[in-house]
C-alpha cells in the first residue's frame, strides 16, 4: 500500500468510528439559528476557519473567536470548538468562559473526558490520533494531529451538506455568498 491509500485508509477507519447520533445532534443544534462562534488552534483553528466561512456561504451568521470584526458572544449563541487533545488552554479557557454566560458548546476532540468535552453541552467524538500518541489513539503515518484535522474538515463537510439540506441552500446560493474579490 502507498502512502496515499494509507492516510486514506486511516481518514476512512477514523470517519466509520464517529457516532452519527453526534453529528445529528450538532447538525439540530446549528439549525437553531443562533448566532455560531468558532474557536480552535493551529491546525485545529485552520478547520474550524474553514467551517466557518461554509456556514457563511450557507446563510449563517458565524464569527471565528479572536478574529477583529467578532460581536461579543451572548447565552443564546453557540460555540463550536476543536481540539484534538481537548486540552489547548486557549480553547479551553474560551469554552469555560462561554459555558459561564450560557452558551451551547459543541466540542470536537479525541477525548471526551477533557477539559475541553466536560464544559460542551455536546461532544462529538473524533477518535483519531493527535500529537500526544496517548495509548488509546489508532496508529498513523502521519505526523502531529494531521489525522484528526483531516477527518475534522470531512466531518464539517458532512455537517454542512446536512446544514444546506435543512435550511435548503443549493449550490448556486452557496455560491451567491462565496467571496467575488478574488
């Protein structure tokens, strides 16, 4: 097997393991239509970017944590926020603060019993290896937490085909929204 088919391998193993009960409950959450604020680190933060300007193309009103144009978050917005490790202080201590004011979290990490997953109202389990290669992690190729972002970014995608059925976004008024600066 070549390395591609490998790193395809691993995603494929990753992704059949995650709990679609998860991502249909992420899936109602977002559809709540509050306001939805991202928070990740690093590469962790680049997926997070990343589902953020998807749900802007689906019609959402989203805002990236720490970016200059973010509003204040208030008790009846959501935060999505990702860390392999669930342990990232930034991101953690961002969760803590929201939880505080009354937001709904929705954490995506490797480890449900973090810090990060034991202030989310939901956890979606990611069970890929980070760059801890803690024991219960599967093995990869891969260096650092390259498996836990790709599955992310997938796991995303699949949360805003579903996102894009509920609200009835269609590819043309997806692309209505996408950036015409370019």
């Amino acid at each position: 097997m070549n390395q591609m088919e490998t790193i395809l391998s691993e995603v494929s193993t990753v992704l059949k393991r995650i709990d679609n009960q998860e991502i249909d409950a992420a899936v109602r959450k977002l559809q709540e239509g509050r306001r939805i604020f991202v928070i990740g680190e690093g590469r962790s933060g680049l997926m997070a970017k990343s589902f953020a300007m998807r749900l802007m193309h689906l019609g959402a009103e989203v805002y990236v944590i720490g970016e200059t144009i973010t509003p204040s978050i208030t008790e009846t917005d959501i935060l999505v926020a990702v860390s392999g490790s669930g342990t990232t202080k930034n991101v953690v201590w961002t969760t803590e603060k929201a939880q505080s004011m009354g937001c709904s979290i929705i954490a995506v990490t490797t480890d449900t019993d973090s810090p990060l997953g034991s202030h989310a109202s939901l956890v979606i389990h990611v069970p890929a290896a980070t760059k801890y290669r803690k024991e219960w992690e599967p093995a990869t190729i891969q260096p650092l937490g390259s498996l836990f972002d790709q599955c992310v970014h997938i796991l995303f995608d699949n949360i805003c085909l579903a996102y894009a059925a509920s609200k009835q976004v269609n590819h043309e008024q997806a692309f209505q929204k996408h950036s015409n600066m370019e």
